[in-house]
C-alpha cells in the first residue's frame, strides 16, 4: 500500500495536467526579483515566453541564474529568489501580471530542479527562508465548494465537474519543493523539526479539504512522508486525523480529503505491531466504523474497506466488533450502500475465524435474510454471491442448523415471486446446496416453512372474515341512521 501511495503521489503530469518546461533565460532576463506590491495576477496556464511579455521595467529587478554565480554567493541569490516566489498572485484574470507570473514560475522550476540536485546544500537559515515561502503559497483560504455557491445539498461527485485550481501551474512546483524538502538526504531532521511543527501539520491536515484532487494526492504523499520520517509527530497526526473525522461524521458530512486520508491510515495500519495497543482498538471502534454513517461513504468506501479489513486481519479477534459495527449502521433505503456493505462484509468474513463467527452470525443473517429478498436486484445478487466464497461458505456450512432457519423463507419467497429472473436462478443453486448438505435439516426447514405458510393463510383468512363482519355492521348502522333520518 506504501509503495502504491508512492507511486501516485510521485507520477508524472498527464497530458491534461502538463506543466510547462521552464523556459531558458538569457543573461539579461534570467531571472527576477518583484517590486511592486500589486498580487493580482493571471489565470492558468497558457503558453507564455520571456519574448513575448511586454517588459514593465517599473516592477521587476533581473537577477542572474544559480548556476551562473560563485558558489560563494549562491546561497544569498537562493534567498532572493525564494523572496520572488513569496509573492502571491490573483490567477482568476489571465490578463493581469503575466509577465511577473511567469517569472515566478520559472523561478520556482529553478529551485525545484536545485534542491532536486542537490548542488546547493541548505544551511538552516535558507531553509527557515524556503519553508517560509512554501507557507505563504500552500497556506491560504481554499476557494468556496460548489455547494457554498449554489446553496444546494450537492449532488453525486462522481458527477461533479472536478476543481481545476487556476494557481496550480505554481503550487505544484511549491509541492514538489517541500515534498523534495521533506525526504532529501540531507535535510538534518532536527533543523527540519522546528519547521515541519505541530501547527504546520495542523494546516497541512487542513488543505486536504481542497477540491483539486492534484493536490490532495501531493498532500497525501507529503504527509506520509513526514509521518514516516519524524516518529515524534506519528500520534499527533493520528490524532488531528482523528479530530477531522469526528467533524466529518457527527457535524458536516463534508470533507474533500476523506479517502486521502484514509489511504495514509491503511499504510500506517500496515505497519500496526502485535499486541495492538487499545489506542488503535479505540481508534477503529470510534473513528473508521462510524465513518460508515455519511451519506456520501461511496466516495471514500474503497479506501476504508482496506483499513477495516487490515485490523480484522492483523488480529481476527476483532472481527466481532467490526461486523456488529457496520451492521448498527446497515442502510434501510440507500440500495447503493447496502451492496458496498454487502462487498465489505464478505472481505471481513474472508479473515474471520468460526469462533467469531458464531458469535454474530444471528444478527448478521438476520440482516443478509432481509437482503436476500430485495426488490433491487443487485442488492439481491450481492447478496445470493456469498455463497461463491469458499470461506464463507465453509463458515455457514459449519453453522447451517442456524443459519439455514433464518433465511430459508427468504430463499423460498424469492424462487416464488421474485420478479427478476437471475435472482431466482441463484436463489434455486443456494437452495439446492443446503440441501446437498443437510437433507434432514433442509427437510425440517420445508416442513416449517410450510406450517408458517398455512398459518399465516388461515390468519388471512380470518383477518379478511373479520374486515367482512365489520363492513356488514357498518353498513346495518348506515342503513338505520337512514331510516330514523326519514
């Protein structure tokens, strides 16, 4: 799972998102220092050369590249230019300071490229400088979601259009600074400490509410990165995650970064040592399984399966509590959902062992008897797949006396009259391996079903006597009232 969060956080740029190559700067336009205090600016990225900007001599200063300088005065120039990039810029007007935008972008690729490289060793007050830079750029009010604008609930964002930020083109060379930053070889992590703090953590946690999935993916990354490298911020971060998932589940319902987040904590449950401490118990009873309420789990449900199932595996004990926790927040008319928890469920049941199993099996196959006969097919058919598992089906072949009685009216109402061919199929190949099982047990179970058909009818027989009894009198009393009117 680290490997894989790696990889993502470190891809390159599709043809979509492609940044441009930093452009070659002559001697006399190489690079330059911004003057003036105006921070409106341009929108995003258009293809943009040095020869084609009009030059505005009032606002900038040129400076000379990295590499065209002593060594002995890089080290001020770098300052000078991460002052350049301190500049922020309004990119909601392609218009506005195009050619200072540009500059900046081109500066920043040039820091990028240096730190990469490792040519120029960091002493701690470039680096105080360079985290003050990242700051003023990644730190900042996220613009407002499309819900805030309209005011509407907001509807499935797997439909939504997705959030292009239009300072991207900036901040993503500003990511890949700090991202460099974080796990270069010689970043001294005492230095690094009293910058990568507390309150940093704190705001990074924040940005993953940002609606640009490009740069929750360099956030996720990022902030794996630290937790993996500074051990002294390992229970804070869980924490702080902690704390944004109680406002998601129990206030909001609304956080853009949920399955980020999660994605972090499925590494980080990887890598969970045996014993498991009661933090991390107390974690999933109070955190992860509540995060099955929200409305919108569909969003997020790939990423959370894996961590609940993580814990499940690294200790089958738990398995109890998992299953009675997503079955206390089992869906009653979001069909959508109760597949996903029926998918969940059976992974669970994959790492469960029989002694777990026969403590929830009855309130469990109560639930999965309830699902059996849904008049949405794929709940249905969701459902009727468990039998495919050989696992799960060598658990309720175990159980069959109990579990059998509780779905066998299920299975039968739906060979009856269920409206949807295939569920039936299914239903039949279900019923036919029971009876392959246990013909004894199956035969009991046909004899009961068939006793509670036959009461049931002679109660609706007598139900429907009782209504006739009840109109005939209704009627008498009518027609007398008629009578003593006349």
């Amino acid at each position: 799972m680290l490997n894989k969060i790696m990889k993502r956080g470190q891809r390159k740029s599709s043809k979509s998102e492609a940044i441009e190559a930093p452009i070659s700067l002559s001697s006399s336009a190489s690079s330059v220092t911004v003057n003036h205090a105006s921070r409106l600016a341009s929108a995003t990225p258009q293809h943009v050369t040095l020869a084609n900007i009009p030059l505005n001599p009032g606002t900038v200063d040129v400076l000379p590249t990295l590499r065209d300088v002593p060594l002995s005065d890089r080290h001020n120039l770098f300052i000078r230019k991460l002052q350049i990039c301190g500049f922020l810029f309004d990119f909601t007007d392609p218009t506005k300071s195009v050619r200072e935008k540009e500059i900046k972008r081109q500066t920043l690729a040039e820091l990028v490229d240096l730190v990469q490289s490792g040519s120029c060793k960091m002493n701690e007050v470039m680096q105080e400088e360079l985290m003050k830079m990242i700051s003023v750029n990644i730190f900042r009010c996220l613009p407002p979601a499309a819900h805030e604008n309209t005011g509407s609930e907001g509807g499935d964002p797997e439909e939504d259009e997705m959030f292009m930020d239009p300072s991207w083109p900036h901040l993503q060379f500003v990511y890949d600074l700090l991202l460099k930053y974080v796990v270069s070889s010689e970043t001294d992590t005492k230095i690094a400490k009293k910058y990568l703090d507390h309150s940093f953590v704190l705001k990074l946690l924040d940005l993953f509410d940002s609606e640009d999935m490009r740069e929750r993916e360099y956030l996720k990354t990022i902030l794996h990165r630290i937790y993996g490298r500074f051990m002294v911020h390992r229970p804070f971060i869980r924490n702080a995650i902690n704390n944004i998932f109680y406002q998601f589940i129990f206030e909001t319902e609304r956080y853009n970064g949920i399955g980020e987040l999660l994605e972090i904590l499925g590494s980080i449950i990887n890598g969970f040592a045996l014993p498991m401490k009661e933090e991390h118990k107390l974690f999933l009873v109070r955190a992860l399984i509540p995060l099955h309420k929200p409305k919108c789990i569909s969003s997020y449900h790939q990423q959370l399966s894996y961590c609940i199932t993580q814990f499940v595996e690294k200790d089958y004990r738990l398995a109890d509590t998992v299953i009675r926790g997503v079955l206390k927040f089992w869906p009653v008319t979001n069909c959508g959902k109760e597949v996903l928890f029926l998918g969940e469920l059976e992974e669970i049941l994959e790492f469960t062992q029989s002694a777990e199993f026969q403590r929830c099996m009855v309130p469990l196959f109560r639930h999965i008897g309830r699902s059996l006969t849904s008049s949405h097919f794929q709940v249905a058919e969701r459902a009727l797949f468990w039998w495919n598992n050989e696992h799960v089906v060598s658990l309720i072949a175990e159980n069959r006396s109990v579990i059998l009685p509780i779905i066998f009216d299920a299975l039968e109402k739906n060979i009856r009259g269920h409206w949807n061919q295939a569920i039936i199929g299914l239903s039949s190949n279900v019923r036919r391996m029971f009876l392959e099982m246990d013909p004894e047990l199956f035969e009991e179970c046909q004899m009961q079903h068939d006793e509670n058909q036959a009461r049931a009818g002679e109660l609706e027989h007598n139900r429907e006597l009782t209504w006739k009894k009840l109109e005939e009198v209704a009627s008498q009393v009518t027609g007398e009232e008629s009578m003593i009117l006349i």
